[in-house]
C-alpha cells in the first residue's frame, strides 16, 4: 500500500513516516520542510519524498496512492494566532483541498490527524458525541476541516477524524512548546519547571509514536468500522491538571519539585474519554507521562536533544522565517 502523508518532517510526520515504512508501506512524504529535510529517512525505494504546499500541489501526485493521511497544518494556538488568514488557508482551505483531490483521484481513504482543541472549555468529561466549543484560530479551522471533509465521505472514500490529546515525547523535528516537552526543558535549563496559569486546567496527553500507532490502526481498519467516524486519540488515564502533571513530571525524572508561572490564564480546559477508540479498534497506550519525561530528559542529558536549538519552539521559527522574507 502506497500512503501520502503530508507534513511529514513535522513532528509527528518525521515518527509516522519511520513507522510505516517499518511496517512495509511504501510513503509519499510532501512537506515544505520548514524545520530541515534532516528529519526523515533518505529517500530510498520505500520512501520518496516530495517538497510542496498543499495549498499549490497538482492532483496528478495522487496518482498511484491508497491512502492519505494529512498532517499538514499551523500546528498550535500561538502558531495559528501569528496570522489568522494564513492559518485558515492552510488548516482549512489546503486540508479541505487534499481531502478533495484525494476523492477526485480515486484514493480509497482519507485521514485527518484533528485535535481536542475542538472541545474549548469544558465541565464535564467530552466524548465525540459532545458540543464542541473552539476557543482559538486553531481549533476553529480544524473543526471546520472536520465538517466539510467527512461529509466528502462514501461507500467508495473512508474518512476518519482523529481527535487528538495533547501530543508529547521525542521525534527527530522536535518542539518544546508542548506542555510535557517544556516542562522538561524548562527544568534542564533553569532548574524551575515552567507552568501555564493558572495550573488547574485540564488537559489530555498522548505519545507521539502512541498517536503515530492510531493512525495506522485507523489506516488498517476495516472501512465499516472506520468510515465517517470521529475518534479522540489518547487514555482516559492520560487526563491532568497541569500542576498536577508538573508534579509527576519531577517525580519520574528525581528532581525536587521546583516550579515557576508564565503565561496569562489559560481557559482551554477539557477532560475526554476515550472510551470509543479503545473499545472499537483496540487501541492502548504504550507510553504514558513519566515514561515520556524520562525519555525526553535522557535525551537532553546526554546530548541527542539540542535544547537551545531554535527549530523547537514552532510559533519562534515561524517569525525567524517571516523575517528572513520566507511565505509561509
């Protein structure tokens, strides 16, 4: 099976894409590669790797494709708020356009790697079922993908939506500007682990080669489990508060729990069951917080993480890039 998957030297993408060729895919990696072509495999008879914009790209590259699963995206709230338009152009109005090409090329199934950022603040634990309530740019563009590409759907295109939790763990594009990533970070260069306001917020978590191994259950599922579906991707153990996780952060990597604010309030707050997924296709975490702090603060210690490399705060590089007259 031959598999596009876009924003593939992302973060998420540089982890997929070894995964699936491990597994026997053969990958179609299209990026514009804004944080280095250094982030994937060479290109070999498994691989091949493609530098372009969904916004821009000929259909004709569909060709020969079974699947897609399409990470491309502004890829956080700061990122998206840096320009709204563009992020609606691209989080969109591009996702909905390789959804579109996708169907018209004949490809038999279509992923689209969302967010719970849909779910905005919440009381009560959400399901996929819930009201949504997207609070940022972001979050508003990924719904919107959401609504208009699984009505593209039929008997003869699969569509699946995957919700996920608040990403974490290593991969070769790494960032530091998701919450477990940072607090490591935080903790390794300054001895305070750095916490958003007002630290009761709710939030959920998944590994990134967790996430990874989602999509590639949904990409192996049987269309009649699959199709039109909405998942969220993550464990119902995986739900914190962040002081909270702060706390178990420290605890895993055996540092004194040593902390500092930054940040206005943050009004983001859901819990989410992932009660769906896990009993539908059998998904289990193989990672959890600690496990992921532990591997992430190996990684600095000994050096394989540059923690001062600027390429990992996304919504930073973006601006280096604009200045450096770079399109976005």
């Amino acid at each position: 099976m031959r598999v596009l998957v876009t924003g593939a030297g992302g973060y998420i993408g540089s982890v997929l894409v070894p995964i699936l060729i491990e597994k026997g895919y053969s990958v179609l990696a299209l990026d514009r590669f804004f944080f280095g072509k250094d982030k994937l495999p060479s290109s070999n008879g498994s691989l091949n790797v493609l530098e372009a914009d969904i916004r821009f790209f000929e259909k004709e590259i569909l060709k020969d494709v079974d699947a897609v699963i399409d990470l491309a995206a502004l890829s956080n709230d700061p990122a998206g708020e840096l320009d709204p338009v563009k992020t609606w152009s691209i989080n969109y109005l591009g996702r909905f356009r390789v959804a579109t090409f996708t169907k018209l090329m004949g490809v038999k199934r279509y992923i689209l790697p969302s967010s719970c950022s849909v779910y905005g603040f919440q009381d009560e634990v959400v399901d996929e079922t819930s009201d949504t309530n997207p609070l940022t740019t972001y979050a508003k563009a990924n719904l919107k993908a959401e609504k208009d590409i699984i009505n593209l759907a039929d008997d003869r295109f699969t569509v699946v939506i995957l919700r996920q939790a608040t990403v974490y763990g290593l991969s070769p594009r790494m960032r530091f500007d998701l919450a477990i990533n940072g607090m490591v970070k935080g903790f390794f260069k300054n001895g305070k682990i750095p916490i958003l306001r007002d630290g009761t917020q709710w939030r959920p978590f998944v590994h990134v080669r967790d996430t990874s191994s989602a999509m590639i259950k949904v990409l192996e599922a049987p269309k009649d489990k699959v199709n039109r579906e909405i998942f969220n991707v993550g464990s119902d153990e995986q739900n914190y508060q962040i002081f909270d996780l702060a706390k178990r952060v420290a605890e895993a990597i055996g540092i004194p729990f040593e902390y500092e604010w930054y940040g206005l309030p943050d009004h983001r707050s859901y819990r989410v069951s992932f009660k769906k997924i896990k009993e539908k296709l059998g998904f289990e975490p193989q990672y959890n917080a600690e496990k992921g702090a532990v591997e992430i603060w190996e990684a600095l210690k000994s050096g394989k993480v540059d923690p001062d490399d600027p390429r990992t705060i996304t919504v930073e590089w973006y601006k280096h890039l604009l200045k450096e007259g770079v399109m976005i």
